[in-house]
C-alpha cells in the first residue's frame, strides 16, 4: 500500500529525532541546577529571569492545590496575557495573602451584592 501524501517516513523521523534532540539539549543547559535540603527543599543555584539576571538563590518548595476550573481559566488568562507561569503567578499571590495576613499591607474590598 503507498503512502498517499508521498512523504518519505524514514526522512521525517530522522529530522524530527534531531529536533527532539535538540531541543531537549537547548532546555538542559537552560536548566538551573538542583540541590536539596535535609527537608526535602530544592535550592536553585543558577536560577534565571526571562531578562537574564540571576535571581537570589533560596529554597523553594513545589506546593499542589486544586481550584475550579473557573478560577483556572481565569488564571490561564492572565498567564498568557503576562507571558508568564502559572507558578509564578501562584508565587505572587501567595505572597500577597501572606503580607495581608501577616499585617504589612491592608486589603479591604467590599464583595460583590
């Protein structure tokens, strides 16, 4: 049986294989390099913005949670509007929450009627 749209499979895997590979190549040397603690936290020694600066090293923790997927959406679209992570934006908000509630900033808001 031919191929219908005369590609040449061997060709393309070939090519797609190198571009694997490059990428995977180009994302690990953009990689920081991991070292954790006694607690099971990861200090990033080489952690980079999209700048290029390096950030101050400091151990982090990876945090799971679950939110509706309303919330998520709502989220996603910042992200892309930002061009930025989730996590980043995660990062933020967690850190806003832990000022109010710790008193160094004040948040008042009135809720929606």
């Amino acid at each position: 049986m031919g191929n219908k749209n005369n590609w040449d499979a061997d060709a393309m895997k070939g090519t797609l294989i190198s571009d694997m590979e490059r990428e995977v190549r180009d994302g690990i040397s953009g990689m920081a390099t991991e070292e954790r603690g006694a607690g099971g936290e990861v200090a990033m020694t080489s952690q980079q913005t999209e700048q290029g600066a390096a950030k101050p090293t400091e151990p982090t923790k990876g945090v799971q949670t679950y939110i509706p997927m309303s919330m998520y959406r709502r989220l996603n679209d910042i992200k892309l509007t930002r061009r930025e992570n989730i996590a980043t934006l995660v990062a933020q908000a967690i850190e806003l929450w832990l000022d109010v509630q710790e008193g160094k900033i004040s948040c008042s808001f009135l809720p929606p009627k």
